[in-house]
C-alpha cells in the first residue's frame, strides 16, 4: 500500500512537474490538469482513536478506490479543533487537503475561541449527524427523565453531569434545563476514556453524549437512556422520550461531522470530491459503519451542508446571546 | 467456556502463522523506533495504524501490541548507550543506565535493562490475562482525586530523586510545570502564554521538549566540544557481561517496579513516564542505597525499566474490559479496533473470547520475545555506536526533526523542539538538570486537569483530596517523600540559623 502509494506520489510529481512547465506556457494549464493526481492529505482535527479521527480514516479508506489516489490521514490535533482547521487554512487551497469539521468547532467558532467562520470552509460532504442524549449508570435511583428531573429541582446542583467542556452544545444544554429550574452541575472531562469511565464508576449522576459514542456500555447493560434532545424519539431507543415530549425547545444542537476544503478551493475540484465522497456515503461498508454508530444522515448538496454549518453557528451565538452568564470554556 | 479452553484458543490465534509473524514485525519495529532518538513508540504506532486497515483485527491487535512492548522498552537502548531516551518513559533509565554505560558496562546495564523490562512486562501480561475484570473493577474506583494524587506523587518524586542539588530540580521542575501551561486551558478555553500567536495555542508538547532538551541538546554539545569530552563522543562499548547473580539481586527492585507499574498502568493518562519516575523515587528510598543513586546503580536501573513496562498490560486492562483507552498507546489501538467495526469493552468478552484471549497470550508471548529482539537491536545499536560521532550526531538531528514534526505533524513543533535543544545545551554547561523540566511539562497538565475537575465534581471543596481515603494515602505517601528528600537540607539549615 505504502509502496503504491509512494509510486502514485513520484509519478504524479512528475505530472506535477510537467503540469506547471505547461501552465508557464499555457497560462491556464491548472484548470485543465486532471484532478485528483497526487494524494490528498485528509486532516482528523481531533486524537486518533476519537470520532472524527474514526470518520476520517473510514472516508478516506472508502474513497481511495473512487478517487484513484491515497488520502493519508494525519491527525492534527488541539484547541476543539481549530488547530487542523488552521492547518487546512493555510495550506493552498488547491483541493489536495482536505479537514474534518465538526458541530463541537463550530461552536468554538461561535465563542471566539478562534478566529474562524463558517464562510472560511467549503463543506464537501455532510458525512455523520447523531442528537445527543443524556444517560445514567444502570444502577442509578432515578428511574426516568421525570424522576431525575425532580430530584434536580429538589437538590439544585447536586446533581453532577459529565460533559465535553464549559461553552460547548453540552454546557448550552445544561444551562438550559437549568433556566428551567434543574439545576445540575457541568463536570468537564476533556478525555472521552475519563467522561466515559466517570458515570460507570460512580462519581458522576450522568452523562450528555450521543449515543454512538457509549452504544457499547448500554448494550452491556453499564448506563441506560434517559432523554433524546431532539424533536423524534431515537430509532434506537423507541422508549426513550425526546425533550420536545417534554415541552423543551433544545432540538437544535445536534452533533454533526463534515469534510471541508478551505472556501478558495476551485469549484471543479469541490464538485470532484463532493462527488466521491457522495459515492463513499452510499456504499454498504459506510452505510454499515454509521448503522453501528447511530450517525446516518441525510447526503446534503456543498450548499445545503453550508447552509447547515452556518445556521448551527447562528443558533449557538444565539444561546450565547441568551446566557451571558456562561463560561467561555472549550475542550 | 472455561479459562482453559479460552487459553487454548488464545493459544492457537497467538501462534497462527500470520498474527505470530506480524507480532514479530512489530516487535522488531517497535524496538528499533523507540531506540531512535526522536521517534517514540507512539509515532511508531501511528505510522503503522493504516497497515492494520489490511489485517484482520486479531493480527491488527498483536501488531500493534509488538510494536507497544517492544517500543516501551526500546527506548532504554539509547538511554543507556548515548543519555538520550528514545521514548519520555525511558529517562529515568538514563539517570543509573548512562553511567554503567561510562564505566564500560553497557553490556550489563542492557542486560539488566531487557531482563526487568521481559519480567515486568510479563507480570503486567499475566495480571491481564488472569485479572483483568476484578483489576478493571478497582480502577473504576479510582476518580479524578486519586489521579491527582498520584500525579502529586510523581511530582514529588521528581524532587525526591534529585541527585546533589534539590533546588536546582525544583527550579528545573517549576519551569517545567510553567512551560506546561501555555496554551489553551483544559476546561475554561483561555489561552494563556501565546503572546497571540495561534500555534502556541495548542501548547507546547512534552515529547517535543524531551527531544530538544535531550537530543538536540546532546549534538549541540558535541558541536561545541572537543569530541571525547560529550556522552555521543564518549561511547565504550562491551564490558563486564551480567551474570545471572547480578540479575538475580536486583529481584527486589524488579518486584517493587512491576508493582508501581502495574497500578499506574490503569490509571488514564499518567502511564509508562510516570510509572518509571514513581518506581526510581521509591526504590532510592526502598533499596536503602539511596545516596548512591545516579551514579550507575543496578537498583537504579531495574526499577524504573520493570515499571514502564509493567504499565503496558495494565494500561490495556481498562481498554479491553471496558473500551476506555487511558493512552494515546491503547487510544491507537481502539482506533484499529473500531476501524474494524470492533467495539472492546465488558461484551467483547462474550461476542469474540477468541481475539480478547490471542490479545492476552500474544501480550505474554510478546514480552518473552522482546528479550531476544531486545538483545538483537541492542547489538545492531552497539554496532551503530562506532561510526563518528559527528555522523552520528548528524543522524540524530534528522530523526529529531522528524520526530518532533511526526508528534502532532506540526511544522511548529520543530522550531519548539530545536529552541530547547539550545536550552538543553546552556543547561548544560551551567550544570542545571533537565529531566526535572520534561517531567514538568508531563505532569503538569495532569495534576491541572485532574485538580480542575476533581473540584468541578465536588462543589469546589479543596478538602476533598484528604477526606477521600485513597487520595490522602497517595497525597500522605507524597509527604512523607518530600521530607524525607529535604531533610537532610532542612537540618543543615537549622544548624547554620543563628539560635
């Protein structure tokens, strides 16, 4: 693979080579040049082993067959994301780097942790979209959403809810109930492995993720649902109420993942990937692989997932406008 | 089924013709990139995560498990040869290890070095595969304070194992702990130290400072010396071989080892640095040799090199038992499990016994074999020892180069990393330690983020590190080194007081 792939590399560097001599003569050689010819590098903005880096590397295995080139994965990681998204920025926006963009730097975005924006980005595929949920150790007293949200409302803070950070969808949610009147604390866990472990082991009441990401422990029986926040019930987890059920307007902070190209991106090349990855989406092995993980999504056109990444950048402002009072925070 | 025909089945997939001979492969890489200065085993298993795409899981688990305990432990290699640890868990193994080395015994020191990190390595192997579920149980047990606490305890020990000059490690460990923090905060998002700049956001990476302070500071000293004067111009090789009685009473010093790194195996985030640095701070105290310490002690050397590699089958305890991954080692390979459409965690030992248990033998067998890839590398690197140190020193600027950019593939990172090399070179000449400053920038960001949220989840009550059991222990453990380190200081300083 390796090998091939390197082959692919120094034959394309002469193609490269070839391409710019005809561009000095030519002027416009670019534009004609075939794309891809040369390895896109694809940046997993978060660690290995985390959902984005895991997207990543699924889409990329997947659409080397459908592009003809390797899309090495390199994971550049740091600052919700942003650190990659940098990366991204200031490499040549010539379609040969590619980036994961997901809901959590958004939101990032949203509380000028960095400079970015939403019309930074091109989006070339809208590849994951999962609500999230709140759960509980199996063993815990409370029964159901209503029983945990009254003992919330009899013991204000006490109640101890492991989360991503201060300042991201999980702290809006949060402060939300709260504003309702269920109190409860935020306890930041940077690390999925220390927020996962915190409800299994007892020291946190519970815990706000989507349901991919801790599937494995409610099927082997260590936490259970309590609350969908989302408008519909999860597929999944038919006896489980959505918050709108419960007269909550929390709908709008699912988590989604993307693949982005910096905005400059030539548009031809855009609809190239766009057009691969849209082959990625529908083929059985991804189709499986976001089965297992609770994330299918509607296959969104560059403009329409645009359109989605900007409403969310709005809808998170917005609830920053409303709780002025929370912590800035990121993770 | 019972534990006999799991084994059996274990058995059978650890020596299947492909997942032996990827094991193999790994092993040798993993050894050979952590004795790379600069290439640490972590970006070795990186680097390899895509060939598991091709592998079925099993050989995907015992390829990257090679690589793991083998590269755990290739770093002690250079440690031991040139003072330059391959990988951050070998440092203290150069603080015992480089001096043999001097004396000629380089032999001797690789010996005990393979030999406490095959028994370590192996005790942590076992305990995965007879205790996993009740071990796994305890360390849920463990919360955000008693990782606080053992982070203190590392910190502690950081002073405790100073060789003349304690305030000087303090001054070295404090600015350490400050360099740590640059960067964004872990829980409150602000940026602290960056001068506005966005790469220093991300702060600053201890495996980049390890490799600046270390092995760029080590060529910038030879640059700047006559030759026979730095560690990389002044190699012997050979010397006195170990018998198998030195081997045999250093078996304290192994079993302390192997304890301390099995417990600080499970718990996330601390693992194989920390383990190390915790077992030679206790064994100096334990081995009642103490004073003697740093200057090529065998108890000096088995410690340390047991516990790093007693934390590689604990660290994959709660990995397999429950999906939590408490490093970026097991974190790699959850990657190479899910891509697989793997979930570990209580069900995979119901679902697919036959991968847990060829995980479990294949980490058994692995440990084992380490010892003759151990030797084989150790030799080649011997071998390597003879060219000129100015090509050498060449070699090792390159991989560092590469090392530092491979952490986070940050072009950055390489300009951090070759600041510290100069660093490391004026630390130096003014005879300032510098293992003190990587161990800061590690544990630093630990005991913040454990402190942070250890407050978070107990309504902002400072006391509840000395009210939770566990916690005061470790935090009371951690005292008592203190003063036992300072004491002798602190009498001298009574006495000089005017009374």
């Amino acid at each position: 693979m390796a090998v091939s792939s390197r082959l692919v590399s120094v034959v394309s560097a002469k193609a490269l080579v070839g391409a710019v001599c005809a561009g000095l003569a030519a002027g416009s050689a670019m534009a004609q040049e075939k794309f891809p010819s040369r390895p896109i590098q694809v940046i997993a903005t978060f660690g290995a082993g985390g959902g984005a880096d895991l997207m990543a590397r699924q889409m990329s295995r997947l659409a080397e067959p459908i592009l003809g080139v390797a899309l090495p994965v390199s994971n550049v990681a740091g600052a919700s994301g942003t650190a990659g998204l940098t990366r991204l920025l200031t490499n040549s926006p010539d379609g040969y780097t590619v980036a994961t963009l997901i809901a959590l730097s958004v939101s990032a975005w949203a509380s000028n942790i960095s400079t970015q924006k939403p019309d930074d980005f091109t989006i070339v595929a809208m590849t994951q979209d999962s609500p999230s949920m709140l759960f509980v150790p199996t063993n815990s007293p409370h029964k159901d959403i209503k029983a945990f949200l009254e003992h919330a409302k009899a013991n204000p803070g006490k109640l101890k809810v492991a989360t991503s950070g201060y300042g991201t969808q999980d702290d809006i949610t949060l402060i939300y109930l709260e504003k309702l009147g269920y109190k409860t604390t935020n306890v930041p866990f940077a690390r999925p492995a220390e927020r996962y472990a915190a409800p299994i082991g007892g020291h946190v009441d519970a815990i706000y993720e989507e349901p991919g990401d801790v599937a494995q422990f409610v099927k082997a029986g260590q936490m259970r649902a309590l609350v969908t926040f989302n408008d519909e019930r999860h597929f999944a987890f038919r006896d489980v109420p959505s918050s709108k059920e419960l007269g909550m307007q929390i709908s709008d902070l699912p988590n989604f993942r993307t693949l982005a190209v910096p905005a400059a991106t030539p548009a031809d090349r855009v609809k190239v990937l766009a057009a691969a990855f849209d082959k990625v989406l529908d083929s059985p092995e991804w189709k499986k692989y976001c089965e297992d993980t609770y994330t299918c999504t509607q296959k969104l056109t560059p403009e329409q997932a645009k359109a989605r990444v900007k409403a969310f950048y709005e809808t998170v402002q917005s609830y920053q406008k409303r709780f002025p009072d929370m912590k800035k925070g990121t993770n | 089924m019972d534990l006999v025909s799991l084994l059996t089945q274990g058995i059978a997939g650890t020596f299947a013709p492909y997942n032996f001979a990827v094991m193999v492969i790994g092993l040798i890489v993993g050894v050979v990139a952590g004795a790379l200065p600069g290439i640490s085993f972590v970006n070795a298993m990186a680097m390899a995560l895509p060939f598991t795409y091709l592998m079925p899981p099993v050989a995907a688990m015992t390829f990257l498990g090679g690589i793991y305990v083998g590269g755990v432990f290739g770093g002690s290699i250079s440690a031991i040869l040139i003072n330059i640890p391959g990988t951050p868990a070998s440092l203290p193994s150069c603080w015992d290890g480089y001096p043999m080395s001097r004396r000629g015994e380089s032999g001797r020191a690789l010996a005990i070095a393979i030999t406490a990190s095959a028994v370590g390595g192996l005790m942590s192997a076992l305990l995965l595969t007879f205790g996993a579920p009740p071990f796994a149980r305890i360390a849920l047990t463990f919360d955000q304070p008693e990782f606080f606490a053992a982070t203190i305890l590392g910190i502690v020990s950081v002073v405790a194992i100073a060789k003349e000059d304690a305030w000087r490690s303090f001054l070295s460990l404090f600015m350490g702990l400050a360099v740590a923090t640059v960067g964004i905060d872990p829980l409150y998002g602000v940026a602290r130290f960056s001068f506005g700049v966005p790469a220093l956001e991300s702060g600053v990476n201890f495996v980049v400072v390890m490799i600046g302070l270390f092995a760029i500071g080590e060529v910038l000293d030879l640059i700047c010396q006559r030759q026979d004067q730095s560690a990389l111009g002044r190699r012997r090789d050979g010397g006195r071989r170990a018998g198998l009685a030195d081997l045999w009473s250093v078996k304290g010093s192994i079993a302390r080892g192997t304890g301390i790194g099995c417990m600080i195996g499970v718990i996330p985030g601390a693992g194989a640095t920390v383990g190390a640095v915790i077992a030679y701070g206790v064994e100096k105290q334990a081995s009642g040799q103490g004073d003697r310490f740093g200057t090529g002690v065998d108890a000096g050397l088995a410690a340390p090199e047991s516990a790093k590699n007693a934390t590689t089958g604990a660290a994959m305890i709660p990995l397999l038992t429950l999906g939590i991954p408490g490093s970026a080692a097991t974190a790699i390979m959850l990657a190479a499990l899910l891509i697989h459409g793997i979930n570990p965690g209580p069900l995979l030992f119901a679902t697919d016994p036959r991968l847990v248990y060829t995980v479990f033998v294949s980490m058994i067998v692995a440990n084992l074999l380490m010892i003759v890839a151990g030797v084989a590398v150790a030799r080649g690197f011997a071998q390597l020892m003879r060219i000129p140190p100015a090509v050498l020193g060449a070699f090792i600027v390159v991989l560092s180069v590469i090392g530092a950019f491979g952490v986070r593939n940050n072009i950055f990172d390489i300009h951090v990393c070759l600041a510290f090399g100069v660093a490391g070179l004026v630390m130096k000449r003014f005879d300032f330690p510098s293992a003190p400053l990587v161990l800061g920038v590690i544990l630093g960001p630990l005991a913040e983020r454990y402190f942070l949220t250890s407050l978070a989840n107990h309504d902002d009550r400072v006391s509840v590190f000395v009210t939770r059991p566990i916690s005061a222990t470790i935090l009371a453990m951690a005292l008592a080194f203190l003063a036992w380190a300072m004491w002798p200081r602190m009498t001298r300083l009574w006495r000089r007081a005017p009374a």
